[in-house]
C-alpha cells in the first residue's frame, strides 16, 4: 500500500511540474530577492552594513523581475549627519555601506546619478534605525506607481483574491493536519514545523545546491512525505503501540515542535531568506485586481492538488482505507486491514501536503524558522471551523480564515495584528459549534 501511495504522490507531483512550469518558465531570473546575499560592490563588505537594493519597478516586460539600477550613488550618514561611507550600486543594483553598529542612521541615494528614464518615487532620503548586528536591507521607490485614492470596491475585490490565495495555501496544510486528526485522533502541534520542513528544504535545494525552483519544490515535497514517514515508524507507531493515551501524545508533539524549531533556527538561521527565483514579479491588470504569474500558479497547483487528493479519498482504494480506518480502527483491524500500514500513508500523504504549502508559501513571501509556528494558528482555526476530520470542511474553513485574515486590515484591523481575527472565528466556533460547519456532532463519554 505505501507503494501505492508513494506512486500516487509521484502522479500528483508530476502533473505540478507539467502545471507550473509553462507558466513560471517565463519569469524565471537569476535575481536573488532583496535579503539574498549578493555582493554589493567589487569588495564585499562583510559585518554591520546598510544594503539598498535598486529596482525599476516599471522596467521590464509585464510579468518578469524588475530589473536593477546599477551605478547610482548611496550614502549612508549617522544622526549628527556626519557622513560613514558612500558606495556604488553593483550590476544587481546592489550597494553596502559598512557601519559601526547598532543605532540610528540616515540613507541618501544621488539622484543626479540615476539612468536616464528612471525617477525616484518618493523621499531621497530615509531615517532608518539598526537593531540587528548584521545591519539592515532598505529599499527606494523607483519609476513605482503613485496611487492617490483607490476605490474602496477595489481594494475589496483585491483583499478577497488575496484571500484566496492564502487560503488555498492554508487548506494544504489543513488538509494534512485532518488527515492525520481523522485517521489517528493526534491533535499535532508540530505540524507547523512540518510547514517550515518545506519551505526550508526547498530553499536548500535551490538555493545551497543550485537546482530550479520547480524541481526543488518537488523534491522538498517528497523530502516531507519521507519525513512524515520516518515520525511515524520512529515515534508515533511506538506510542501507539504502547498505549499512550491521545492527551500524552498531543504533549509529545509539542516538545516535538519546539525542538524542530530550535534545531531550524540553529542550523537555517533567524534571518529571513527568499528563493533565487520568482522573488519579485510585475503584477498583470485584470481590473479590480492584480496578480503576478506566480500568485496565478500557487493558486493553481493548490486547487489542483486538493482536487487530486479528493478524487484519491473518494474513488481510490487507499482513500477507502483510510476512510475506514478513520470511522473505526478497531473494525477495520479485525477485517484483516493493516491499520499501522493505512496511517504510515496517512502520515506520509498529510506531510507531503504541508510540506507543499511551505514550499508555496516561501515563493509567496520569503522563508524563516517562524513561518511554520506563525501559520499554525490559521491552519488550527481552519480546521476547526470547517469540521475536524473533514476534508472538504478543511478546505472551506480554510478559505473564509484567508479572507477574513486578509480583509481584516480593510476594515480597521491593524495589519500586525491581522492574525486575531483567526483567533476570534476559532472561538467563536468553539463556544457555538464545536464540531464546525461541515463536522458531525458527537457524543464524548
């Protein structure tokens, strides 16, 4: 059975790439994103430095990577305006300006030095303060679009595909928590590490190896369906087989997580990286709203793949296994049923999903050792708002905590905090309708 389950996911994985490739083939740059390392003149600076990153923001064709501005002139001076160093932006529109320290400082850039045809959009000048030892990343506005008033309907409509869009990456990882919920009762709190899994192995792929985007994405997905495995035969068939009960094995898992997250933090590091490819994208028109080619192709490879895995539950004898194994174990093992052999599928199936919804994730935002435990709470909410142990329930709640996450802003929330209307829609649901929208009311006891 795990043949199977390993030759369906080899399926899944194929029709991904033969999706996203035509459509990201063309937007594909060797642009490192604007916390790639990149060396900022013919000597690199190496310790505490100020990084501006140049781009022409109407540069380019629609849908490629604005391009760099380079030989414009940066300085960099400290709050008594006493000036520490200048430098020149590289090829990749690049400059490092080395600097003592922590503290506060002020970013110039020579507008006399900028290329014929590229204007700065806003102040020339930036007041930035430096909490970190390694310095910070500033950006300025070139040739970028001034917006006075945006309509409020289309700042709606552009809040809502947003929405989408992060609900879609949600359900993926909600899907492999209900899985697993469904078919083992293990409320997971590792699962967001299993998040990060993806998004970090894919970046070691692409980045510290060298392999595409697309094929490191894949082999980050089959990296999590083996990693999901080794947990289960390491850690969670042991405890099963023992008898721990279900509460033991929740505390388990987080101390599983907090250790998947020290151990990323201390070998991937606090900084926030992004991909070699795809970072940044001109964005098509389509009205009311903008996407780029890579927010168009995460929201394809998602729906896809949850319509895949829910043709796979609903038609294939794998999906009718882990089904029955689900409704009642102890039924489906006295049939002759390997039930251990049924959730090692379950885990490897449920990993492979969430490890694809870090991958997509990153090439959505960028990558750290947070990202994971930060998307915990929405896909938590998720899953309890549609119904735990649900398929199409994690699917629907997923979508309705990705839009109220993303119009929440539009509506007086503040952006930092977006995240507490997530918290307040898995309270709510708690308090009115434990089992979700889509679960079963039960009787406990």
């Amino acid at each position: 059975m795990r043949l199977r389950t390993a030759a369906l996911l080899s399926v899944i994985l194929a029709g991904l790439v033969f999706l996203a490739s035509p459509a990201m083939a063309e937007t594909t740059s060797p642009t490192p994103g604007p916390s790639a390392s990149a060396p900022a003149s013919d000597a690199p600076v190496t310790g505490a430095a100020i990084r501006v990153r140049l781009l022409d923001q109407q540069g380019g064709k629609a849908g490629d990577n604005p391009p760099p501005v380079p030989g414009v002139t940066v300085t960099v001076s400290d709050e008594s305006d006493t000036e520490i160093g200048e430098a020149v932006t590289n090829d990749q529109g690049v400059a490092a300006v080395a600097i003592p320290g922590k503290g506060k400082y002020k970013v110039s850039i020579d507008e006399s030095t900028l290329p014929e045809g590229v204007k700065l959009t806003g102040k020339k000048s930036l007041d930035v303060n430096v909490n970190l030892t390694s310095g910070l990343n500033v950006a300025f506005p070139l040739n970028g679009k001034v917006v006075e008033a945006t309509p409020f309907a289309e700042r709606l409509v552009d809040s809502l595909v947003s929405g989408v869009k992060y609900g879609l990456i949600i359900a993926l990882a909600a899907l492999g928590l209900s899985l697993i919920f469904g078919t083992t009762g293990l409320t997971n709190f590792s699962h967001g590490e299993l998040i990060t899994f993806g998004g970090v192995a894919a970046y070691l792929f692409n980045v510290t190896i060298g392999m595409p985007l697309i094929l490191a994405g894949v082999l980050a997905v089959l990296a999590g369906g083996v990693f999901g495995w080794v947990q289960d035969r390491g850690l969670w068939r042991p405890l099963r087989n023992r008898g721990t009960g279900l509460i033991a094995m929740m505390i388990v898992s987080i101390g599983l997580g907090l250790l998947l997250r020290n151990l990323f933090q201390y070998f991937f590091g606090a900084s926030t990286r992004s991909y070699s490819e795809y970072t940044s994208q001109r964005a098509h028109d389509f009205g009311l709203f903008d996407l780029s080619d890579k927010e168009i192709v995460i929201m394809l490879i998602a729906a896809v793949t949850i319509g895949v895995v829910v043709t796979i539950m609903s038609r294939t004898r794998l999906g009718k296994a882990m089904r029955a194994v689900s409704d009642n174990t102890a039924l489906s093992a006295s049939s002759g049923m390997r039930v251990d052999g049924v959730i090692s599928n379950v885990w490897i199936l449920g990993t492979a999903l969430t490890a694809l919804a870090g991958v997509l994730l990153g090439v959505n935002s960028q990558v750290n050792f947070m990202m994971g435990y930060q998307l915990l709470l929405m896909v938590f909410a998720a899953t309890v708002l549609g119904g735990l142990g649900t398929i199409w329930g994690a699917v629907l709640g997923s979508i309705i905590i990705g839009i109220i996450t993303e119009v929440g802003p539009l509506l007086g929330v503040p952006s930092s905090i977006k995240e507490v209307g997530a918290l307040i829609v898995l309270i709510l649901i708690l308090l009115i309708r434990p089992q979700g929208i889509l679960g079963r009311a039960e009787r406990i006891g």
